[in-house]
C-alpha cells in the first residue's frame, strides 16, 4: 500500500503546534498532529495563567483544553503517545518516525517545545519522585505542612514557589545572585508571603537523603564560599529549560543552546522546515508568544506548499 503523505506534519501539540496546525488546516491543507503524550503541551502544568489576553485568570489546563476543543472542532488528525525517534528534513518528502509509525510530509512544523534543565548535581536523579520535583503542581499537595526549596530567581522559581506555600510550611527560594529575575509584581507577592525565605547569592552543591526521601540540600555561598546545609523534604528545580531537539540531530541551524534559529516567518535553515514556540531561538517564552509563532508558522507552511505547486506547474523540480 502507498504511504500517505501528508501536506503538513506538526511535530508537538502545545500552543504552538495547535494553532499552527489550526492556520494551516484553515489555510486549505492536509495537516496531522505528531505528540509524544496527549495534546496540549507546558500550561498543562501551569497554575493560573494572568497574561493571556482575554483571559484575566485562566488555570492552565483549562486553557490547554480549550485548545483542544478548538482544533477538534476543525477536525485535525492527532497522533498521540508517539514516540519521535528521528526525522529527515533535508529530502523534499520529510520523515518523521516514531517508536511506532512513520509519517511522510511535504512540510513539516517543529513545535517540540522544552524542557525543564536539570542542576546537575549529586543526588538529583536518585530522589526524582522521592523528593526531587520539576512541576509544583502536579507534585506540591505531597507536601503538606512540609519544608521545600526552590532554585531558581525567574518567573517559574518564584511563582511556583508562591503555589507551594498553599500546602508546604516552609517554602525556601535559592537564587545563584542577589536581585530575582522574576518580574516585580511576582517578587513582592512572595516578598509578601510570610511563608517564603529567600536564600541568596548560592547555589546547591548535592541533595542528601535516606533511602526513601530527600533529607536536605548542601548549598554553597557564591559570595563568601561558605558551605551549609538545610534541612528540606523537597527540591524544586527551576533554572530554565532546554529546548527539545534530540531528535533531528544537527539537521538545523540551531544558537549556542540548541535553539532552532528562524527568519521572522518562522523559516529554518532547511527548506519546507519551520519551527515554533520555545524551541526556537526567542525573546520571550510565553504560551501567547508560542500561540502567534504558530499561526506565522501554519500561514508559511501554507505559503511554501502554494509555490511549490506553482512551480511544479511550470515544470520546475524542486530538489
Ligand atoms: P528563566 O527566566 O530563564 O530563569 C531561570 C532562573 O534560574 C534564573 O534566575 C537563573 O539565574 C537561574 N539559573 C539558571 N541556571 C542555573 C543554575 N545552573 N543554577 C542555579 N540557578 C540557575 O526561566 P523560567 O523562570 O523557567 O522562565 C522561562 C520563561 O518562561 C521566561 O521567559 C519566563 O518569563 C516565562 N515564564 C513566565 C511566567 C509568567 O509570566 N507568569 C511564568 C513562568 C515562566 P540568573 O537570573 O542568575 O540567570
């Protein structure tokens, strides 16, 4: 039997690679949807979003979902639970295969998204589940009348350290430097919370436990050198993210942190390629910035395939 080859493929289904897959199925072409879980990418995992437009106060998987319900109403293939194991984006007929399937595209839309960056110390990986948490939501209620700390001095580290007080006694905040890169009216709300200490100017060194649960956190004083301890039942990183590119391997220029480089069409170095969101090198990592990178995405996936099609009709081979 012949594969199917699609007009688009969208690989992620975040904000991103929803609306991109929503422009483009709009824009008149046969697009599918490629996840590795179910639909609706990181503000499945945010609290209350305040900053999207329209929208004063929205829990974040309630925005995830009416996304969904969006992209469903236009009747979008989805492929979920895929597995992506690796992609050619240099043949005019891309490749996207997954643990399961291969599908073929004309064009195809990276919309992977990133994730959390890990501290890197000792410790870290062993009390994964057992103490060590990347997602204060899905984690905070384990931490009942407990003491936590966070990492971190950015919107994430000071926001979810903020949600943690709901259940934890004692909520630390560690910061590397002496000024938050959170924005101000996040800071004076944890300023505020009687519950929040702030650790600053260190860093952690290594997260000691037994052999059931984290027990407390060496950390080391950047200023004054000085190595201390604090007795804590959870760590919560949250230092920034990666993007999540593994799998192309090298095939696309990327910046020095493994973003995917774009022109202001959302175009990679490859042709037919585009990228959206938080993969691609941006100034700004929100789900309303990932949301407008998708519909410029969709509309330039729409505009390649109309020249493509134009120029086959005038006899040119394209590669
Ligand atoms: P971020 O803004 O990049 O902040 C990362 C923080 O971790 C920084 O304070 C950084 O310190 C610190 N850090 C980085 N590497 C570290 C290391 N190895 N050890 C210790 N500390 C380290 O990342 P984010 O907070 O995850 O936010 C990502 C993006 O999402 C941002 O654009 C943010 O504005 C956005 N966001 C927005 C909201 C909102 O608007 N409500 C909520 C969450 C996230 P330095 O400050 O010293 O660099």
């Amino acid at each position: 039997m012949e594969e199917k080859i699609f007009d688009l493929i969208v690989l992620g289904g975040g904000p991103a690679g929803l609306n991109a897959a929503l422009y483009a199925k709009r824009g008149g072409i046969d697009v599918a949807i490629v996840d590795t879980s179910s639909v609706g990418g990181q503000p499945v995992n945010y609290l209350e979003i305040e900053n999207y437009l329209g929208f004063p106060t929205i829990q974040g998987w309630e925005l995830a979902e009416k996304f969904e319900q969006h992209i469903d109403k236009f009747n979008i293939q989805k492929f979920q639970n895929e597995e992506i194991q690796n992609v050619d984006l240099t043949s005019t007929i891309k490749t996207v295969q997954t643990l399961k399937n291969k599908y073929l595209a004309k064009t195809i839309i990276i919309a992977t998204g990133a994730s959390p960056k890990k501290l890197g110390i000792r410790g870290e990986d062993e009390y994964i589940g057992r103490g060590v948490s990347y997602c204060a939501v899905c984690d905070g209620a384990f931490y009942k009348n407990k003491t936590v700390v966070v990492i971190g001095g950015g919107n994430a580290a000071v926001e979810e350290g903020i949600y943690l007080t709901k259940f934890a006694e004692k909520v630390y905040i560690m910061h590397r430097r002496d000024e938050l890169r959170a924005d101000k009216i996040i800071q004076e709300r944890a300023f505020d919370n009687e519950k929040i200490e702030f650790i600053f100017d260190s860093v952690p060194l290594e997260i000691v436990g037994d052999d059931k649960k984290v027990n407390l956190i060496q950390y080391k004083n950047v200023k004054t050198g000085e190595i201390k301890t604090l007795n804590v039942d959870g760590v919560f990183p949250y230092i920034g993210f990666s993007p999540n590119t593994e799998f192309f391997n090298a095939q696309l220029v990327q910046d020095e942190f493994g973003f995917i480089r774009v022109d202001e069409n959302m175009r990679t170095s490859e042709i037919g390629v585009f990228a959206a969101g938080d993969v691609r090198r941006t100034p700004l990592r929100q789900v309303i910035t990932a949301v407008a990178d998708g519909a410029v995405a969709g509309m330039s996936a729409v505009r390649y395939l109309e020249e493509v099609k134009h120029l086959e009709k005038e006899g040119v081979i394209i590669r």
